[in-house]
C-alpha cells in the first residue's frame, strides 16, 4: 500500500487519542507495591545520573568545604528533613520509606559516588518522579554547600557523632525517645562557639526576634534551616519564644584573638562610617540605648555568622523584617575586607 | 528677547508676503549674485565673527581658563550627586565654613566662584538666569564663575541626564543683598556651636537612624551620605525643587522617597510606628 499524506495526518490524530482513552480505561497500574522491572530501574537511574551530571556543570566551583562549623547547622537540618526518608548514622530507614519507589538510598553508601557538585545539584534541586525534595529555598547556596560538606562526613559518622553534631544530645533529658530536634539544638549558647554559623539569639531585642522569626515563616527571609526549623511551629508561639531567647544573658563569642589593624578598621567603620564610599556609621543605627528595638544588638554575636549575614546583605539575598531595606542600602558597599573587620569588631565589642 | 523676536518675526512675513505679491520686472544675473554674495555670505560673517568676539571676550570672567593665574579662589564648592547638590561654603583658607543643600544663596553683583564636582556620574551645574552651563564631571575640578545682578529666587534644572530622576534633580539659587547675605553666612556658621533643643521629633530623628546619613548642625547627626538637613525649614523646596517645603511633604518624602524620586538613593522609612514620621517632619520642618 501506498503510504498517503493523509494516513501521516490520521496517525497523528489517532495517537494522542489512543493514548487518553488508555488513560481513561484506568488500566495502567500505578502501585508502587511491585516495584519496577529491573531493566525499568537500570534505565530510570541511568537517566538521573546522566541528567545530573549535565546539570552540575553550572554549579559553580565549590566554595571550601573544611570549615567545621558548616557540620552543626546542616546536621541539623538532615535530622528535621532528610533523615526521615534516607535514616541517619543514628537511625536506619523505616520500612515505611523502603516502601516508597524508588526507596531512599542509603546516603553512606552512595555519597561516596557523586561529586561535590553533582550532590549540591541533587540537594539544591531535588530529584523530579522519585519524592526527592528541593531544598526549601533557591537563594541559600552557602546553606546547600554546608550540607554537601556534611554529607561527605556520612558515610562511617558514629551514631554519637552524629548526636552531637545535629544538637540531639543536647536536649534536657532522656525522657523522651528518641530525642527530638528543639530550637536549642542549634541555638543553646552552650553549642556555640567564634566560628558558628548558627547565631546567639541570647541577648537580642525582642522585637527583632519577633519580626526574624515572621520573616522567616512569611519566606521574606529565605533559609532552608530556619524554615525548616520552624514549619511545626504555630505563630502563636512567637512571642513565647522571643520573650524567652531575648531574657538570656549573652555570651559573647569572640574569637581569643584578632587581628587588631581589622579591629581598628572596623570601629572605624562602625563609628563614622566612610562618607565617601557611601557606608554609613553603623553605630547610629545598632547598639543604640535607645535606638529602634527593630534594629539587632550584634555585639557578641559570633562573627563567623555576622559575615555570612553581611555577604548576604551585599548580595541582595537576605531579606528580613519590615526594615531590612534600611540595612540592605547600608551594606551596598562593603567589601570583603570591610566585612570581615566589621565582624570581628562586632564579635569583641 | 519677546520683543525682538516679534520684530524679527513681522520682518520675515512682511519679506515673505512683498515677495509673494509684488509683481515685478524679474532683476537681472549681476544684481542677483551681488545679493547672494552680500546677503548670503559677507553679512552672516560678519555677524558671527562680531558675536565670537564678544563671546571670547566675556569667557575668562565665566570661565577661568587658568583658575590659578586669575585672583578668584573658588568661595562655594558643588558637588552633584544622584539626585541632589552638596553645596559647600568655603572660607578663606579653602576649608569648608558649612555645608547645605539644594539652596543656594548668593550676594548680588558681585562675582562668585565656583568648584564643581561630582560625586557618581556626570551631571551639569546650570543657572539659565544668571550664565551658561558647565558639566560636573567625577574625578575633575571645573570652575564657574557667575555676577548676579538683580536680586531675586531662581531656579537651576540639572542639565546633563544623570539617571531615573535627572528631571527631579533641581537647585533654587535666593541672590540676596551682601548684609543679608553676611548675616545669612555668619548664622549659618555659628549654627554648629549652637545646641538644638530638645524636640520629640529630633529623639524619633535619632532613634530611627536618620543620623546615619544626615548631618544637622548642633546636634551629633554628622551623617555624610545624605544632604545635609540643618535649617531645612528655610529652604524654599525639598528633595532638590522637587517639592514645595511643607512639614506634610518632608512627612510624605520620608515616608516614600522612592515613589517621589525613582532610584533615589534615601530608603524609604514607611514602615516607622504611626506618627514618628510626622514628629519628625515636624521638628525638620521648623528647623530655621
Ligand atoms: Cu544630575
């Protein structure tokens, strides 16, 4: 038979048409209870390897990933929201995820097999069919990589380790078992130290906890760990928990020893400011006796985590409450020396 | 200039309609290429030439060519900066007496000169009613030097576009008589020992932060970012001649500059407790 112009078209209309009336029938089976065939398997996982391979080209060289202080937030944040489907050094995986298809791997044998860049990817994104999440935010790569530099540390981490790391252990008593993940996990003064990324929130004003944690809840302040952190927590509790942080005697937390030409710039900075490169005093705004309670008390606060919020201010990622507008025009022009002087002035102040 | 332009105007339609209507004998090759030689070439040199002169004449006491050589130290020092003028008063020395804003005042049929700045990009320093224009380019001193001669308030558009609110970006210019004029000049150097008063405004000015940008004569705000507001009240308009000085504007600027003045660069303070900012615009307003 001779293949017309119009036995294409028919086909071309036919197809789809067949394809929605097995749709209709209700004769695909979608359980999950089977699993796939194995040559269905290979190829799936073929593709998503092969897919993110493609996709971690565009990450961008990884920044470096030794920094110990990267481990506590990012434990954290794998006991409240990766362990549940993929266990922990501490726990194994439930047979209830084992059911899922595909079922979670095991992180401690597998990690070993991507690279830094390729996890980022798989972390950053999620994996599309599989049940694989994105990270919360899309705006937070220094919060991906701490947890790329985590699960690096995962395969053979002892279950006591890994406790310590995610704050388990830090929790008042055995009573309740297993141990949950509290705010103090992260935040108890007594876990932190001049190089944590996680803040000392002892000491603040009430009225900037109050608004952060808003900000927070409202995605005005992107962080995968805080969001994560506080997506159980009801907003009516809120002022409990600021009311509580913020009457905690502060630690400070400066670092024993700094630079002192840094220091100096940076009460330079933080006194008169630098007219002429537009930064202005920052000491007009914080740490004022009476100053707006909306503006954060930084003195003590760990350095290592003002930089991080400094960077994040210049880069036009930090967001926050009602007036973070004010602090985003002030850090406009801060460079990377200036942050770092600034931060330790603050630390030691 | 009405006038002549009218003159000039009736000239070339009367021209116009003789041509039209009279009916004549058509003039003959000589006389028209005298005509066209004449008119056409030989006058408009001469003229030019004549207005070149008088221009190149005029331009050393506009324009000091060699600033340094020419007996006239700058006495105010302008710096255009995105969207406003820092206006600067200079003494003897060269140092700065004080510093104001958007408001510049000048004595009358004297002589006074300029250095011109600009802080971020190029902008231009234009009084249409007392001279020409000249740019305000980063990283290079001009001079302009201008004579008021009639007392009076003007007004000076920036003159080169410089960005989103170039047309909001404008400068009043009050020429007063010289003791005025002194006894403005001593005042306002004088204000800086001169301790402002307590005010609920001026505690709300403090807390919020305004300091960090605003510099305001006896009081500790030294902020340099921003114009300085000392004595705002007396200006004839606010965010450079953008609009007229009143305490509900000043509220209304504080509250959104960046919907009066796109990419200005002042945040915008909206989200203050109900009534601080009209404390604050209260006090700024009667600072005189
Ligand atoms: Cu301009």
């Amino acid at each position: 038979m001779l293949i017309r112009w119009r036995h294409v078209v028919a086909t071309l209309v036919a197809l789809p048409l067949l394809g929605f009336f097995i749709g209709w029938l209700g004769i695909i089976p979608l359980g999950a209870s089977g699993g796939h065939w194995a040559v269905t398997d290979w190829f799936l996982h073929w593709v998503m390897r092969n897919s993110t391979r493609t996709a971690a080209l565009r990450v961008e060289t990884p920044p470096p990933l030794d920094d110990p202080a990267r481990l506590p937030l990012a434990a954290g944040q794998f006991e409240m929201g990766c362990a549940r489907c993929h266990g922990s050094p501490a726990q194994g995986r439930s047979a209830a995820t084992l059911a899922m298809l595909p079922p979670p791997p095991d992180l401690g044998r597998v990690v070993p097999t991507w690279t830094d860049a390729e996890l980022f990817q798989i972390v950053q994104h999620g994996i599309r069919y599989t049940g694989m999440p994105a990270w919360p935010t899309t705006n937070r790569e220094d919060e991906v990589w701490s947890m790329v530099a985590f699960l690096r540390k995962v395969p053979g981490m002892h279950a006591d380790t890994y406790r310590e790391l995610a704050g388990l252990s830090a929790t008042p008593s055995g009573t309740v078992e297993p141990p949950s993940m509290t705010c103090d996990s992260c935040h108890a003064e007594s876990r932190l130290d001049a190089g944590s990324l996680i803040p000392s929130l002892a000491g603040q004003s009430v009225a900037y906890l109050l608004e952060s944690l808003r900000a927070y809840a409202e995605d005005k302040r992107p962080s995968g760990v805080m969001q994560t952190a506080m997506s159980a927590l009801d907003k009516d509790d809120f002022p409990a928990l600021a009311a509580a942080y913020a009457a905690r005697p502060r630690q400070r937390l400066a670092p024993e020893s700094a630079d002192p030409q840094a220091l100096d710039h940076g009460r330079r900075l933080a006194e008169t400011g630098d007219a002429a490169r537009r930064i202005p005093a920052c000491l007009t705004c914080h740490e004022k006796r009476d100053g707006n309670p909306s503006y954060p008390r930084l003195s003590g606060q760990s350095p290592a985590y003002l930089a991080t919020q400094l960077r994040l201010f210049v880069s036009g990622k930090r967001g926050g409450g009602p007036y973070a507008d004010l602090m985003k025009t002030a850090a406009e022009n801060l460079d990377e020396a200036d942050i770092q002087a600034l931060s330790a002035y603050f630390a030691s102040r | 200039m009405v006038v002549g332009g009218a003159i000039i105007w009736a000239l070339v339609v009367g021209l116009l309609l003789y041509a039209g209507h009279a009916r004549r004998e058509p003039i003959t090759a000589r006389k028209a290429s005298w005509l066209i030689l004449g008119g056409g070439v030989a006058f408009p040199v001469i003229v030019l030439f004549c207005l070149l002169a008088y221009a190149v004449w005029l331009m050393p006491q506009i324009r000091p060519f060699m600033p340094a050589l020419m007996d006239n130290k700058p006495q105010i020092e302008a710096t255009g900066e995105q969207f406003w003028w820092r206006l600067r008063y200079l003494d003897d020395g060269g140092n700065t007496a004080f510093e104001t804003a958007n408001e510049l005042r000048l004595p009358v049929g004297e002589r006074t000169t300029f250095r011109l700045k600009a802080a971020d990009v190029i902008h231009s320093f234009w009084i249409p009613s007392l001279g020409g224009k000249m740019d305000m380019i980063p990283g290079r001193d001009n001079v302009l030097s201008l004579e008021p001669t009639k007392t009076g308030v003007y007004r000076a558009p920036c003159a080169e576009f410089c960005g989103t609110s170039h047309a909001l970006m404008a400068f009043s210019v009050i020429v007063m008589e010289r003791p005025d004029f002194d006894a403005w000049r001593q005042s306002r150097i004088e204000a800086a020992a001169m301790p402002q008063p307590a005010h609920p405004g001026r505690d709300l000015f403090f807390r919020h932060g305004c300091a960090a940008c605003h510099t305001i004569a006896g009081t500790p705000a030294i902020g340099r970012i921003g114009p300085d507001l000392t004595r705002i009240g007396e200006r004839q308009t606010i965010a450079a001649g953008t609009l007229a000085n009143t305490k509900d504007n000043i509220a209304r600027f504080i509250r959104e500059p960046d919907a009066i003045k796109p990419g200005v660069e002042m945040p915008a303070f909206g989200m203050l407790p109900d009534g601080d900012i009209e404390a604050i615009a209260a006090w700024l307003g009667g600072l005189k």
